[in-house]
C-alpha cells in the first residue's frame, strides 16, 4: 500500500507497480518526496483551505520514459484553538420592579474557527457565581442564551451594578471556553419596563432632587459665599 501523509493525515492508496514519485518545479511548500515510502512532508503548519500544491511526477523504475502527471490538491482543516466569547459589548440594565425568571437580555457567541459542521455554542453560568447568582443563564440551544432575574424586584440604593460571569464553550474538539462577564445596571423603569433612569441619576431622583435642581442649589451656595466674602471686607 502506499501511504500519502497531508498535514499529520495518512491516507492509503492501492498496490502499484515499483514506481519513482517526485515533484515537478518543487516549491517551498514541500519539504521533500521520498521515493521509497511515497510520502509528502511538509516542515510548518499551513493556513485553512484548499491547496495547490504541485504537479506530482510518476515514473516507472524499470522504463524511465513512462511518466505521468497529476497535480495534487491538499485540503488543510482548521484546528480548533481559539475559544468563543461573546458577539458584541452588551449594555444590559434591569429594573427595579422586575419580576423573577424575566429575561433581560438575549446574548450570542462569536469564534473566529470555522468548524465544518458549523458553530455549536454553550453557555452557562460561572460556577463560582451559582450559588450566590441574583440571575440565571438558560442555553437556547440556538447559539444563543437568555439572561433572567432570580428574584422580584432590585434596588439601586442596595446595588446598582452586578457582574454575571457567563461561560461559553463550543462542541469542537480539543474544547475551548472562556469566562466572559455581562454588566447589569439596576435602573428604574416605566410600567412598560423602558428605563428611566440608571445607577447615580436613580440615586438623585430617590432624594426627590433633579440634576438641574443640583446645579441650581450649587450656583446659590457660592452665590452666597461670594456675598458673605464681600461683606467681611
């Protein structure tokens, strides 16, 4: 039989005669043909795709002049060494009155490898963050995942910024994962659940004070210092 290796790949071919292969304008790509185990060595790691590499010459050891010529095309597989992490910075926010299991955002996953049964993708939530977890990862089995409160209700004024770990990992072999971590504003919301108003703004607007408000209260402070400043003088 005679063996042709591609890239770490064996493939067997049928008995032949006692025959003498080599390579016609040998370039680079290959490091050499050996006649005698008819095989193609290649001393560095090639890029995805389809090759063409060289003419492959045959010739018959006995009858010299009897050769032919094939050109021979090398297909290179991706290896799967890049792990998934997530499709775009998400902005996520949940309201104060938010109802538990209620999802609050929809995340997908990205991955430069290009399998050749396509991406399969799944996500969880960090072991670390599961037992302690104020929210819940549900894989939808579609490449994506829902993000969903844990609890009724949440509270700026308690915490205004939580930090979910989500872990994606993909069905390729060797599996590859990564910790990738979505940022949740608590905001306040209407009774249709679009935001109000976030973080420090919600703050301010508990204390029954407005921004403008803020800044007029400050310009009559040193108005006043101003004023006390010219009297003592």
């Amino acid at each position: 039989m005679t063996s042709v290796f591609c890239n770490s790949h064996q493939y067997q071919l049928p008995p032949t005669l006692d025959l003498r292969y080599s390579i016609d304008r040998p370039d680079r790509a290959l490091d050499r043909v050996l006649p005698s185990k008819r095989s193609m060595f290649h001393p560095q790691g090639w890029t995805e795709g389809i090759h063409n590499c060289c003419p492959r010459r045959t010739t018959e050891f006995n009858n010299p002049r009897q050769i032919s010529r094939v050109p021979v095309y090398i297909r290179v597989l991706d290896v799967n060494d890049n792990a998934p992490t997530f499709a775009t910075n998400y902005e996520t926010f949940v309201c104060e009155n938010a109802r538990a299991n209620q999802v609050i955002q929809t995340v997908s996953a990205t991955d430069p490898d290009e399998p050749l049964g396509g991406h399969r993708f799944f996500f969880s939530l960090a072991q670390e963050a599961a037992g302690k977890a104020n929210f819940s990862v549900r894989d939808n089995k579609d490449n994506t995942a829902g993000i969903l409160t844990r609890r009724n209700s949440y509270s700026s004024l308690q915490k205004s910024i939580y930090h979910v770990p989500v872990v994606i990992s993909d069905g390729e072999f060797p599996m590859q994962s990564s910790t990738n971590t979505l940022t949740i504003r608590v905001c306040t919301c209407d009774r249709e659940g679009n935001m109000k108003l976030c973080n420090t703004e919600a703050l301010t607007a508990r204390a029954g004070l407005s921004t403008g408000a803020l800044v007029a209260i400050l310009l009559c402070v040193i108005i006043l210092l101003t004023t006390l400043q010219s009297f003592s003088l």
